[in-house]
C-alpha cells in the first residue's frame, strides 16, 4: 500500500511532515516534490532502505543517487575535502537546482554512489523537501521518483502513475517548479565538468566560478557519445512508450526545421501512421492543417526556456494518451536552458534528424 499526504507547497503541513518522516526513519522509502522535479527518499545511511529504492524504480545499481540535505552542517557527514571552488558555488546557488560531486565520506555506503569513491550532494530549495529532511534530521539519498527509463515526475500523479504499490508514500504538494532536474557539475575535475544540464544555467555557474566549465557531447545528450563514460549517462532516459524522432535545428534555421518536421510527419502519414508533433508555440499553425492524422502539442514560446524545461516531461507523458505511432519533436536552440532540454530530447528519442 502507498499512503497519499497531501500538503500545501509554501506551509507544508506539520502532521505530513511527521508522517512522512517517521516511515523514512524506519526503513521506508517517500516521494516528495523537489523545486525540479518529484524525488523518491530514503535514508543515506540505511542500505537497505537505499536498495528498495533501487528496486522500486528498476533502477540499474550503478547510476548513483544524489544525496539531499538541508542545512550546511550536513555537508561533512556525507563529503571530506571540499574544495573551496565548491563552497563558492554553494554559497550563491544552495538551496537549489545544483548537485556537486565531491569526496565521498566513508559512512556513505557505495550502494548510494553505484560503487563510487565520490558523493553527489545537494541542497534543494523546496519547503517540503527542506522541512522533510529537518525533520528526519539527517541526509536523504534521492532520484527522480519515476520508473527507471521514463521522463522525471513533476506531479505527484506521474508518481502515482509509475510507482503506486512499489512505495511507502507519496508526499502530493502539486506540480513542481523547474520541472528539470538539477545541473551536475564534477567541481573536482580541472577545469570544472558538466555531468549534467539542469534547471540552472552553465552560464550562470560559469560567471561565480570565473571560469569555463567543459561540456562534453555525452552532457548533450548523446548517449553513443565516446566519453559517455559518466555513471548514469548511459542510460536511455525520459521515454514515453511511442517512439520519438527529434528534429535538431543544428543550422539554427527555424524556418528550415519547420519544413523538416512537416515532410518527416507527411512521409509517415502517408504510409497510415498517427502522428503526433510536438512544436513551439510559434510554429503550431504550421502543421495543425497537415492531415486529421496529425496531433498537434504546444511545448511552449521559443523565447522563454524556462516554460519549454517546464513542460517538457508533462508533455512527453501526455504523448502515450494520444495513441500515436510516433511523436516529431522540434528541438531549440542549445544555449542557456535550452542546452538542458536538448540534452532530455536527445536522451529520449529514438531517431535524431539534423535540420
Ligand atoms: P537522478 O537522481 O535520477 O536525477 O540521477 C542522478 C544522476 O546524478 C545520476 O544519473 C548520475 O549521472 C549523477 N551522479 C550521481 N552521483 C554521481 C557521482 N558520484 N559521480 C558522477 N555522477 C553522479
Ligand atoms: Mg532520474
């Protein structure tokens, strides 16, 4: 059985917290909204309650947790040798969207770090998450509360959907609000390593750490990347069950892309297909006259990433109610957040077209 607690985002309910608190400390395991997206707790230090996490989501026991605390004192139960450069970050980006691996501390069991002498900590900047692991009183280890392989939850009902019966609780404080992850940097690394795009900008890291940090092609999202040697980055990622073909605007000609889009969903209309595009708001007239086979989805304004990141997993979801045989997603431009939701849609997608 999974017990629902229902609570406001900004006061989170004491009773819930307490609740919530109290399976965890016994051994269970919760979700809970994050500002990016739903995680699925456990405490850090109890393996076996690491390991129903593992096993509910199916996930493959060497993609490493991000461990969660609330307060800075919690940083040396789970991390020794902070760098200084880390400790910058920290101090302008925590509570928030931005995870750093760091040395692991001894009483962090490798089952939380697939097996790893680093740790991969942050502090997130939610009421709900904040006050939960308070009340706990020690840090959480947590992923993505979704089925391993499925785009991230960012309602508790995409919780619901994936891991009903496979977990303890699910903590309902509704939608979250990046709706991406959080960007992982390995601040160990000379220079600074992107692991992963997320909900804050490289840009923004880039301009307190006053240095570049390296993006290699497995942090955009390519999977057969030769460097995609980072733990969990080779794992396909973020599927609805209909196959995806990516249209990537890699010239930056939009008009160019449009056109792409339009004559892939004509080829397999053509051939008897459903067809459901995904497009930005700028360009949905252009393929809502195409065919009656065609289904037509709003990402969001190609001027505000923000919106597209936020969307984004909602709407790769809604893709399998439609009953189509395929979904054409417009890529966007790969700078700022849209390099975050390039890397989703690449993950995610069967096919990739270059326009
Ligand atoms: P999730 O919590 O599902 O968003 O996934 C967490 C991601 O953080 C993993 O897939 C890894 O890519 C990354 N990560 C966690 N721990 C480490 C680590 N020690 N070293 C490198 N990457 C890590
Ligand atoms: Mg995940």
């Amino acid at each position: 059985m999974t017990m629902i607690l229902k609570t406001d985002p900004q006061r989170p309910d004491p009773e819930v917290l307490r609740t919530a608190a109290e399976i965890l400390r016994g051994g269970g395991i919760v979700a809970f909204p994050t500002e990016t997206v739903y995680g699925l707790a456990a405490v850090v230090f109890n393996e076996a309650a690491v390991k129903k996490i593992f096993f509910a989501k199916m996930r493959p026991p060497d993609n490493p947790l991000i461990v969660h605390i609330s307060d800075i004192s919690m940083l040396d139960e789970v991390a020794v040798n902070v760098p200084k450069k880390a400790y910058n970050l920290m101090e302008t980006f925590w509570p928030g969207p931005l995870t750093l691996i760091l040395p692991k501390h001894h009483n962090v069991p490798k089952t939380v770090t697939g097996g790893l002498d680093t740790v991969a900590v942050r502090m997130p900047a939610h009421p709900v998450a904040m006050m939960l692991i308070n009340e706990v009183g020690v840090p959480i280890a947590a992923p993505s509360a979704n089925l391993a392989g499925r785009p991230s939850p960012t309602t508790a009902a995409h919780v619901i959907r994936d891991l009903y019966g496979r977990i303890d609780a699910i903590i309902d404080a509704g939608e979250t609000i990046y709706g991406v992850e959080s960007t992982v940097v390995n601040i160990l690394a000379e220079p600074p390593l992107l692991l992963r795009p997320g909900a804050y900008t490289v840009e923004d890291l880039e301009r307190v750490l006053g240095e570049k940090i390296t993006i290699p092609e497995f942090a955009r999202g390519y999977i057969e990347a030769e460097d995609a040697l980072a733990p969990g980055m080779k794992y396909k990622h973020y599927s609805p069950e209909t196959p995806i073909i990516l249209i990537d605007p890699s010239s930056g000609d939009v008009k160019k892309m449009v056109d792409v889009v339009r004559d892939t969903a004509l080829s397999y209309i053509n051939e008897g297909y459903r067809v459901c595009i995904v497009a930005t708001f700028e360009n949905v007239d252009e393929y809502s006259s195409i065919s009656r086979n065609a289904v037509v989805l709003g990402l969001g304004s190609r001027k505000n990433a923000f919106e597209i990141a936020k969307n984004l997993f909602k709407i790769l979801r809604s893709i399998d109610d439609l009953n189509c045989d395929i979904a054409i997603i417009e890529g966007v431009q790969e700078k700022g957040l849209g390099l975050t939701v390039m890397n989703r849609l690449r993950k995610a997608s069967k096919t990739i077209i270059k326009a």
